[in-house]
C-alpha cells in the first residue's frame, strides 16, 4: 500500500485551500507571514549568513520576499530587496511597511552570492516582458546559490511549461502545496531541490498527490504461494522479454509465476519458473481458466501479428485483473470497449509515444492542460488505471485520482527495464488486488532498485534487486 503522498494543487485549488484558512479567522497578512518567515527559515538554514538579494514583485509573492527579508535581517544576513514596481495588494503593501530596510528599482540590482526569486510564484499566466527578464535571467544566473519561492518566475504553474526561456533553481520553496509544475516535465528538472513549505493549509479532496514510500505487508503463518499471488506472463515474438518480467514479478514477492507460450521453452527457463504450453487461442483461454490466477500480464515481446491480437483477446476474455504493457498497448484501440466493460480491472502501462497511439484511437479525450491530466483523461477512456511513463511518471484512475513519481531515476533509461516495471505491477496486483496503489507501488519499487542497483546495469539485474527494495518498505 503507497501511503498518500502530498497534495499537489491547481492555482485555483490553492486559492481555494487558502480562502478555507481565512474563513477561520486567519487574516491574509498573518498567513503571508507564517509563509514568508518559514520561508526565510529554509533560506537561512541552508545559505547562512551570505549576502542575499530578494527579488519583489507586486503582488503577494512579492509581498513574501519582503517577510523574507525581515527575517533573514534579523538573523544578521545582508540583505538587499529589489521590487520589480510598488506592491499593489494591501497584504503586500503592509509587508513592505514593516520591513525597514531599503529597497532598491529592480533594474539597479546587481548580483549577489545569494537570490531569492520572490517576483511572481504561482500565478503567473503570460510570458515576462523581454526586458525585466533579461534582467532577471542576469541576477540568477550570476549568482551562486538561487532559490524560487512558491515557483520560480516565468513558469506557468497548471501547464507545467515555461512561458519564458527554461531558468533551472538550486532550491525551489513550494509553499503549502506542491503545484504540477514542480513535479511534471520540463520544468521539474529545473526545480534542482525542491521543499514544501508548511503554511497550514488543508490538503484539497480529490487532489493529485505525489507519490510516497510503499508500505509493505510481510506474508502471514497463513500464507501460501497462491494466497501470495500467482502472476502469469504471456509470451509472443519475444519470449525473453516475458521472461525478464516473470523473473521480475518474482523479485517484487510473486508467489508463484507461469508463462504462457507457444512451443516447448522448458529448457531455455529458470527450474522455479513453470512453463505452460498454448499453440493456439483455445489452448491459451483454457490455460487462463485456473481460478487461482492473481494478475495475468500480456505485452512484453509479444510482436503485432495475429497471434498477438489473439493473445491480447484471451486476455481480454479472462476473469483476472490484467497488466496491458508495450506491445499489447498498439492493439487495443480498436478493442477499447472490450476494455472498457470489462469485469476485471485492467491496467495500461504506456510511454509516450504507446500513450499517443492509445489517444488518437480514444478520439474523444478532452484537450488536457498538462501529462497529468491527459493520464486521467485516457483513463476515463478506457475506464482502466493508466500509469503514463516517464521521467514524470503519471498514474490515473478513471475517477480522476493522480499519483506524479517525479523525478525518476535516470538510470533506468536502459533496454527491458520496462518489462521488469510490468512484472513488478503484476506481482503487486496479484498480491492485493489494489490498481492503483499496484501502480504506484511498482514504480517506487522499480525507482529504488535503479539507485540500488547503480548506475550502470542490465535490466536483469535490475529484476534481481527488486527484493532489497521490497525489504525496505516492509511492515515490521
């Protein structure tokens, strides 16, 4: 089970997760200071006493950086502020009469060993003007440490783009909430250290989350292989790719793992994984029947030939909760209302360009703002979870919940570590049942076997350090 991670809000969402705090009496200004001096707190902690230079704009994350400045003054740092104009909201103009240092024209600022990016945070919607940008892109980048507060300027929060030219952040201060920007491509990338700022704001019902540590339950005195879970790969045009994700499925805990397959691999398999012959759809139906069956898998190296449509309809046939990876995601389009109505929950796990042919044949999907909400949408689609990779890895439920894995491991960018992902899904499904949480479980799993595993490995071994990464979420 993936515990729930934090929110990660909309603009609207987070101007409706603040109203709910001043509805409690809190004023605007008093929640402006509890950001601004916990802010200031991250600041101090990490840069120290250095000479600092805080960017202000109008508004109220403007007002922030004059809060921030406040505290770092009297936590004897040198500062300088630089407003971009004059605060032109009251809780701003307030922040800017307590603080009683001088502020200087933003186009007189010179660098300084440290920045704070207070201009415009989250609620930015259009591009900044060349020349205050210019400006900008100048100070920060001639400075050695940077830090965004909220988001840093020139990136639009909802979309997840940048309205201005890509300008990558040392710290990045999410106050509240994470906003889909900080998590989703490409702007995340440019969020090098990211933090959330606690400022009292309750968590959004029906928000994304970002993904957390699973948590696993150790097998029970009750436990038996089935009860564990009984994967089942089917084998098509590359059955070695089946291979590596049974030999996943069993490294993520499978208590038991069949392929399914045409011909007589026997020989070619590890002695603790049985081989079940099927040559035709009949036999590869009836071999599907066993009840015992936790998560049937249909995708790696299956090819796109007949054959492979009649597997993928076999599975599609079955009672069992399925994994549709690589492959069989270029051969359900024109069976999406057989996975649609399905009994059985089906998950679909595609990179972008399986996700764009899996789009164009849903037809009907709304234009999304961002990878996220485009996950959701093709969820809804195809009423199945979607786990939509990437180095922004995005799960989707077609009621709208979304889990964002950010910033994955970079090393995974390997031939067959997709397969060794779908063998660990399987196995997570198999376990408890859980879509979502399968899902995510796997992906947390996958991400922490790359970085035990190194920088440089086969997807093999990534499979076989998969149980050192279930180790360490287990339940003690």
């Amino acid at each position: 089970m993936v515990d729930t991670g934090s929110s990660v809000l909309t603009v609207a969402q987070m101007v409706a997760a603040e109203q709910a705090v001043f509805d409690t009496g809190v004023s605007v200004d008093a929640l402006m200071l509890r950001a601004g001096q916990a802010a200031g707190e991250m600041v101090w902690r990490i840069g120290g006493v250095v000479p600092t230079l805080i960017l202000c704009g109008p508004g109220n994350n403007g007002g922030d950086g004059y809060v921030i400045a406040e505290f770092l003054q009297d936590k004897g740092v040198p500062v300088t502020v630089a407003a971009m104009t004059e605060p032109r909201t009251d809780a701003a103009r307030n922040a800017r009469a307590r603080y009683k240092g001088d502020v200087i024209a933003l186009a007189d600022a010179v660098p300084k060993a440290q920045l704070v990016d207070c201009l415009f945070g989250s609620g930015l919607a259009r591009a900044i003007d060349d020349a205050v940008w210019s400006k900008f892109v100048g100070l920060v980048t001639a400075s050695r440490r940077s830090f965004a507060v909220d988001l840093p300027s020139g990136a639009d929060a909802d979309r997840a783009v940048w309205l201005n030219d890509p300008l990558p952040f040392d710290h990045v201060l999410a106050l509240g909430a994470y906003k889909y920007a900080h998590l989703l491509e490409p702007v995340a990338s440019d969020c090098r250290s990211l933090s959330l700022i606690d400022i009292g704001v309750a968590a959004q019902h029906g928000a994304a989350t970002r993904i957390a540590k699973p948590v696993i339950v150790l097998p029970d005195a009750q436990s038996h292989k089935y009860r564990r879970g009984l994967v089942v790969v089917l084998a098509g045009a590359m059955p070695g790719a089946a291979l590596l994700a049974a030999r996943a499925a069993q490294g993520a805990g499978a208590g038991y793992v069949k392929i399914i397959g045409a011909g007589d691999a026997t020989a070619q398999l590890p002695a603790d994984i049985v081989w079940v012959r099927a040559d035709d759809a009949d036999t590869v139906g009836e071999a599907l029947s066993d009840p015992r069956i936790g998560a049937v898998l249909a995708g790696p190296g299956l090819g796109r030939d007949s054959r492979s449509e009649a597997l993928v309809d076999a599975a599609l046939g079955c009672c069992h909760p399925l994994v549709l990876d690589a492959d069989a995601l270029h051969l359900i389009g024109a069976r999406r209302q057989k996975v649609a109505t399905r009994a059985a929950p089906v998950l679909l796990t595609p990179h972008h360009g399986e996700f764009e042919a899996m789009a164009e044949a849903a037809g009907d999907m709304a234009t999304a703002p961002n990878k996220a909400l485009r996950a959701v949408a093709l969820a809804a689609a195809f009423n199945a979870c979607v786990l939509y990779k990437g180095a922004d890895s995005v799960i989707a439920a077609p009621d709208g919940r979304v889990i964002i894995a950010d910033r994955r491991c970079a090393w995974l960018s390997v031939a067959g570590t997709g397969d060794v992902l779908a063998g660990c899904i399987a196995t997570r499904l198999a376990n408890h049942g859980q879509t979502l949480h399968a899902l995510a479980e796997a992906v947390w799993l996958q991400d922490r076997a790359a970085r035990n595993a190194g920088p440089a490995f086969t997807a093999w071994q990534l499979a076989q350090a998969l149980p050192l990464a279930v180790e360490s979420c287990l339940e003690r």
